[in-house]
C-alpha cells in the first residue's frame, strides 16, 4: 500500500488508499502523519511505502518503504 503526502492548494494532504484525505495546513504535520499512519499498518503486515511530493510536483527526498 502507498501512502502519498502533497500539497493541496494551500492545505497538504495525506492520501491513504481507501480513506478520505486527511488535511493539515503544514507539510511536517502532513508528513508525521503519514508516517505514524504507516507504523500503524506495517505492524499488521502490510507492506506500505510513504512518498512525499513536493509543491513543484517533484518527489520529496527519499521514499520510506515499511517492512
């Protein structure tokens, strides 16, 4: 499963397949939690990947993959 970060206009979304976007008004909070969304489901099993895409469009340092 693959968990996106991105800008929304001026809001930031988390993309989770099969969940409504969660909204945040900065990238860090966006990005932690996103992180914590994937701890959450890596610890089921479930292979999840986090990427983050910038406002330019171009990706955002290094995709995390779990486990």
């Amino acid at each position: 499963m693959d968990i996106v970060v991105e800008p929304i206009g001026e809001v930031w979304a988390v993309r989770v397949p099969g969940a409504e976007p969660q909204i945040f008004s900065r990238g860090g909070q966006a990005e932690e939690a996103a992180k914590a969304v994937a701890v959450r489901l890596a610890s089921t099993g479930e292979p999840v990947g986090v990427h983050m895409k910038l406002r330019d469009g171009r990706q955002g340092g290094p995709s995390a993959r779990l486990p």
